[in-house]
C-alpha cells in the first residue's frame, strides 16, 4: 500500500502484521516476542500472566483471582524504546492528534507531557488512571473496572510545528522536514499532522477506550484535538495457530516486515545517538511515525478475480506466497519465469516495487490498524487503513519507497492517501522521567 516497503509488508505493503510475526496474540510465543530483544530494549516487553500484571481488576473485592491470558498481559511503559513499536499488533487502537492551545508553551508541554506519562505508566499496569482506589472513590472513570492491562500501549510523538509553539527549533531533527507530495494524495489538512501525536493499542476495546478518555481528560485546557481515528486488528485467539494478519483487502500482510533478531533492525528503526549534536540526543533510541490514513476502494477492488488480485499485489491471497513459488516465507524471486517468458511476480506487483531489493534496502517496520467509519450515501464503504510505520530516518525510509510506488504501483487504482502525519517519538522513559523530559529540560 503505497508508503511501505516489501521488507514490511506481505499484503502489498499495505498493512503489517506486527512485527513481521505472527499477529495470533493469545500464542506464549507472541507474548515473549520481544524478549529476543535484550534487556536494552526493556520498553517493548510482554509479561503473560505469570510475569506479574494483576492488573485494576485484581483491586476490586469482588474481582476473580485470575484473569484471562488477554487480560494479564502487560507492556512495560518504562525502557530505552516507548513501547508500542516493537510490540505486536493490538486488536483494538486510537490515533489522535493536538495542537497547543494559543498562550501554550515549553512549560505547559512538559507539565503535560508528565501527566501523561504518568497516566500511561498506571493504565499499562492495569491501575486506575489517577492512582486512586477502584471502589468508587477514585476520579477513574472506571471504564475498564473488570480488566487487565490488555496489552495496553501509549506512545507519545511530537509533530513539526510543536518545536515552534515551545520555542525549541533549534533542537527539531532534520528527519521532521515535510514529506514531498505524491501523486496518489488527497490529503485533508484538517486530518493531518499536529503539534502532538498519541497512539493507543490494546486487547480490549474497553481499556483502549479508556485510554483515549484519560489522555483527552488530561489535554484539556492545554491543547485542542486535531483529529482521531479509531482502528482495529484481529482479536487475540480468533486463528487455530497464531498468524499473520489479513487486511481490509483480504490479503496476508506484514510477512516481510523487519524483526527484533535482525542485525540491522535497530539501525532501521530507532535514532541512535549523534555523539556530535547535543542539541539532538533527546531523540536517542527514539523513532520517526509516518502516519497516513489509507482508503481502500473496496468496490473496485473486489470486482477483480482472486488471479488479478494476487498479479496485483505478487502474492497468492490463500497464504502470502509470492507468485515465484514457495511458502509465506520463502524469499521472493523476483527473476523467475513462468513457461511463457513473463515474470511470475509482474514488474508492476506492488510488493515487488517496494521490495527492499528495489528500493536500495529501504525498510520500515509497518505496523498499522484497519478502520471502517461507515458507508457514505452512494453505498460505497469508507474503509481502508491507518497506515503506521516506523523508522530511523524517512527520508531513508518512507520516502523513496513511496516516491517509487508513485511511479507505476498496480495497487494504486485501488488506494488514495487522504491524511498524512510526520512525528518524531522520542526515546523511551527512565524510571522516574517522563517521555520527552530530556528535550523539554534541556
């Protein structure tokens, strides 16, 4: 789906499943996935039930001794990355965006920014928001009163325009410059970018919900929202075996997508330190999010049969095969011929195009939400995806792969990129900091 790289993708680069694993979330193997990270990349660790999340449920009376393994399952705030990058896909998300309120400044940003990570650090334990007791005292909303943390996550990034409304451009990276137009946008502005940039996954829908309500009810009086989009995966436990996910589109997607054990996935993925700028070491271990909101014209899209479909995305839709031969993991040949000369995997196949192969090694890892938010009158389903990827530089990574999508993808007669967002996420949380702290303080 334009904007993403064959490294990441499956489905055509449009959607991702997780972190090129398997997105059955309810598999041990999925919980600990990260655990092949190393304790330096703490921040993206699962614990099942028997990593110790007891969750807001356990501090009611009348709540069950034990939760479910969906429940249970805790995403740790604190570590060197923010969680919710290397964390595998969530079935439920938030998207939501804010601009500072006029008279809104540094300071007011850093007060914000530490409620905020502090709310998040109690959600992602599965505690009330504000601390308080879960008897009806607190100020918690109680919307996830019987839940666990639920894989909860809250990743926080900063857009462009908030270095200047905090008076901080002196320390905005050069990897916030504007994305380049491309021919396939239809980009709402009001949809689009934003001082401050919020991304919330879960489990359950309830506490993703609850989520969204605790950091909106902490913005309040410092900022007015831009926009929100609400997505979904599948949910934890709905495969026989844990799989890849399948997007809107009914493709496997994200098979490709770079993995913790890789050797080159910190270097794609995350901001290492300059060790010659100070004035950028707040962005260390941090990433780069490009946001776009993905329609996918379904009514054109499945007026093809299931043979054009998977000429269009070089992909059998049954497993994720490439059309060169093999499994869902087996390498593309993208040289192979079929018995009358042309290329089994067609020289316009998106996932062809944005292979890494194709793109001098240009990889993100992808990892999206789907939406649906109705049918407009004509009948037609506003549908598609809440496209998300992560990487050390987009001007490296998103760019020149959607630069060469925009230049003949087979897909595109069936997309259209009708929002876009660019935001710099800063590293994870110390013990006792809030997220942004080392930029705010400074």
């Amino acid at each position: 789906m334009n904007g993403k790289s064959e490294s990441n993708s499956n489905v055509g680069s449009i959607a991702t499943g997780g972190n090129g694993e398997s997105s059955g979330h309810g598999g041990l193997s999925r919980r600990r996935l990260l655990g092949g990270v190393g304790a330096t990349g703490a921040a993206g660790l699962v614990l099942g039930a028997a990593g110790g999340a007891t969750g807001y449920a356990a501090t009611r009376p009348d709540a069950p001794t034990a939760l479910t393994a969906v429940g249970s399952t805790q995403v740790m705030f604190h570590g060197k990355h923010q969680p919710g990058i290397t964390t595998p896909l969530q079935a439920c998300g938030h998207l939501v965006a804010f601009d500072l309120a006029p008279g809104t400044g540094r300071k007011e940003a850093a007060a914000l920014m530490r409620r905020w990570s502090e709310v998040a650090r109690r959600l992602m334990a599965g505690e009330p928001a504000d601390g308080g007791a879960a008897d009806g005292t607190a100020h918690d909303t109680g919307i996830s009163l019987d839940a666990g943390p639920s894989s909860l996550t809250i990743t926080f990034g900063f857009g462009r325009t908030f270095f200047d409304r905090t008076g901080l451009v002196d320390h905005r990276p050069q990897g916030l410059d504007p994305l380049p137009p491309f021919s396939n946008d239809r980009i709402d502005p009001k949809q689009s970018d934003g001082d401050l940039w919020v991304q919330i996954g879960a489990d359950d829908a309830l506490v993703a919900f609850h989520a969204l309500r605790a950091v909106q009810k902490e913005a309040a009086g410092s900022t007015r929202l831009r926009w929100q989009m609400n997505g979904f995966n599948r949910a934890p436990g709905a495969t026989a075996r844990p799989m890849t996910v399948r997007n809107l589109m009914g493709q496997i997607d994200g098979t490709g997508n770079p993995k913790p054990a890789d050797d080159d996935f910190d270097q794609r993925v995350f901001v290492p330190a300059t060790g010659t700028d100070a004035r950028y070491d707040w962005l260390a271990g941090g990433s780069y999010a490009v946001v776009r909101r993905i329609r996918m014209l379904l009514d054109d899209w499945e007026k093809l049969s299931v043979e054009r479909q998977e000429r269009v995305i070089g992909r059998r839709k049954t497993d994720g095969s490439p059309l060169s031969g093999g499994s869902e993991t087996t390498p593309m040949d993208l040289d192979k011929a079929g018995p009358d000369g042309r290329l089994l995997i067609p020289d316009n196949a998106h996932s062809r195009i944005s292979s890494p192969q194709k793109n001098s090694g240009a990889a993100m890892l992808r990892r999206p939400f789907s939406y649906h938010d109705g049918i407009a009158a004509d009948g037609t389903p506003d549908t598609g995806m809440l496209f998300i990827c992560w990487q050390a530089d987009p001007l490296r990574g998103f760019v020149p792969v959607q630069r060469k999508l925009d230049r003949g993808d087979a897909l595109s007669p069936f997309i259209r990129h009708e929002s876009s967002g660019l935001f710099a996420v800063p590293g994870g949380a110390a013990d006792g900091e809030y997220v942004g702290q080392r930029l705010l303080d400074s």
